[in-house]
C-alpha cells in the first residue's frame, strides 16, 4: 500500500476537519499526518493489539480506530480529541481509507490478484491483461499448496507463513477463511517433486513443533501458466479432502500420488452402493469383525505374503490360513488371489469413502 496514497487523503481531509488527523502502520509508525513533521514517528500510546476486538480506544488525547483486511487489521486512523465528534471522525477516516486501500489493493496489489486468480474470481481474459499490468511473469512454474489448520493456539499461522516466505515478489500467502491458507510457490527448473514434499514438510514440522499448530498440507500439480493456478489450488482442495477420507493418518497429501482413492472419490455413491452389492452377493462386508478387517488390512500391507503377515500379527502362519479361509466363506473372495485381492481393496476404499460421507467439493 503506498503511503503517498494515504498522506493525499489525509492532506486533503485535513483542510475540512480542523483537527490534527493521521495513519499509523502495524508498527504503531505514523506513515500519514496531516502534520508533516509527525510522520516517522512512533506512536506509544495505542498498538493494534489494542485495538484487537475494539471498535474505538481513546488514549492520550487522541482517538484510534483501526481499519484493514482480515483476518488482521494493518493500520490505525487517529484523530487530535477524545469527544463524540473525534469518534465520528475516526470512523468517517477509518471507512474512506479503508475503501481507498481496497480499490488500491484490487488494482496494484499482486497478492489480491492472485487470490482472485487460484478462487477463479477473474475471467480468463482479464488475466493476462491483469498480470502484464501488474508487470507479473506468466511462464515461470508455481505450484499450490493448501495449509489445513486443524487444531491451532494463538499464535497467526497467516503471519508465521509471511515470515517462512518472505519473497513478496515470487511466492504468495493467501487467507482462504478462517482454517485454510493457500501458499502459491514458484518453483526452479531443478526442484523435483521430493523437494515440494520436504518443504510441505518443513511447513507442518515449524507450525508444530515451534508454535504448537497442528496442520494438513494439500499439493496440487506444478504449473507453468498463471492462468492454471486455478487448477492447481482445486487439485490441492481435492488432496486434502480425499486424504481426509482415504489416508487419515497423513499430514501431507499430493493430489500426484492419490492413486485410486481419487478414482474412487469422483464417483457417483449411487454407482458405489451397487458395487459393493455386486461384490459382496455371498456375503455383507459388514459381517466382518474388526480383528478380520485388520488381518486384511495387514495382508495387503504386506504384499498378500503369508509368511510375513503372520509374522507381524505374531500368529501362526496355519492361524492366517484359517482366517483367510473364512473370509473366503463369508465373501467369496480368496485374498490370496491377486484378481479377488484388487477388487477387495478396491470395496473397501469405496466402503470407507461412502462411510465418511464426504461431501465433493
């Protein structure tokens, strides 16, 4: 936000409001006043942790009213007087500049321009015309990422990711709502897709381990024009929440690697209640008892070898036999074939996709 925009206003508000008037930063620095010899200064009296939740404070004279984007304010009017007519012109200030510092921001402000981008709130068309205004590469390869917060303290995960990614210019935090935050990463020829991991990695290990925020990671597919981030940003949505369903256990989940389970999940739950039907006619999987739903979960961990699964169960090898033998019975399907293997797993995905209730996004 440029400062000169603000100083016009308030040089021009000051000849109608014979009060002394200014703006101050997050800093508490004074950036606009409408006397000059103030600005660079730094204000004691009020912060914008003092104004967090308040409408109006009132110290030292002068009265502060802060005004912003969410999910944080970022800048503090103040007008010279603590009277009702000071707070009403703090707040006339507050919600003039405030609809400046939008329309700035809609029009010169590349982080916007990217949110707009990845929530396909810009027609195609205008991208192009968009970015070159904005003086903004459209070749180079980014990748979406979308940050989950699932279980979160006081600290901003917003400002503890400006802060991991500093670079304004080349990678772009975006709020989302209140849990989710989309990170748009410009990626160099030689990062492969392990590198993505490992930083997707590094997000998840700092959030938690030095603030104490817990948090899933989806990762979209790399792309090389500005006007697929939109794509990107879907792929990431579809990632987590196909994780979500399939892979509870993950905190990092690449739409690259979602295999079947994606298949799985684009499909019509009509079409998956008459597959499980059709498999199961012997026998309900439902019939199953958990400690039979874990030896099979084992056996296909382990590659539908025998020997090795008993031996993780610590069971006799002729115990498995036995319980693959009365899963054979009940369903009709001998887990020890690779076909009947295939379209077991496969049923129980599809189980546990319709037992999740999983709305598509």
């Amino acid at each position: 936000m440029s400062n000169r925009l603000f100083q016009g206003i308030i040089h021009q508000m000051g000849d109608t409001i014979d009060r002394t008037i200014g703006v101050m930063d997050e800093s508490s620095v004074i950036i606009a006043c409408s006397e000059l010899g103030r600005i660079g200064e730094v204000c004691e009296s009020v912060s914008l942790d003092d104004l967090n939740g308040e409408d109006i404070v009132s110290a030292d004279g002068y009265t502060f009213k802060a005004f912003g984007n969410r999910p944080r304010l970022e800048y503090v009017v103040f007008v010279g007087g603590t009277d009702p007519e000071a707070q009403k012109f703090a707040r006339i200030l507050a919600v003039s500049l405030n609809s400046i510092k939008q329309y700035y921001d809609e029009k010169y402000d590349r982080g916007n321009f990217i949110k707009n981008v990845i929530l396909d709130n810009i027609l195609p068309g205008d991208i192009y015309l968009k970015s070159h205004e904005l003086h903004f590469n459209n070749e180079v390869s980014r990748v979406c990422m979308l940050i989950k917060i699932t279980d979160k303290n006081d600290i901003s995960a917003y400002d503890v990711l400006q802060n991991l990614f500093p670079d304004k210019n080349k990678d772009f935090i975006v709020s989302i709502n209140e849990t989710d935050i989309a990170l748009v990463k410009e990626i160099k020829a030689h990062i492969d897709e392990r590198d993505i991991t490992k930083l997707a990695n590094s997000i998840v290990d700092t959030l938690s381990g030095e603030f104490y925020t817990h948090c899933s990671v989806g990762i979209g597919t790399v792309v090389t024009n500005i006007k697929d981030l939109a794509r990107s940003f879907k792929e990431a949505q579809v990632a987590l929440e196909v994780g979500r369903v399939f892979d509870t256990e993950k905190a990092i989940v690449s739409y690259n690697h979602l295999g079947i389970a994606r298949l799985i999940y684009q499909l019509p739950t009509t079409l998956c209640d008459m597959f499980l039907k059709e498999v199961f006619r012997k026998g309900s999987i439902d019939s199953l008892d958990h400690e039979t739903l874990f030896t099979i979960q084992r056996f296909f961990e382990n590659n539908l070898n025998v020997s090795e699964t008993s031996r993780k169960l610590f069971v006799h090898r002729n115990t498995l036999v036995y319980r693959l033998e009365k899963i054979k019975k009940i369903t009709g399907l001998d887990l020890r074939e690779f076909e009947d293997a295939i379209v077991f797993k496969v049923a129980l995905m599809v189980k546990r996709y319709l037992s999740s209730g999983a709305d598509k996004l």
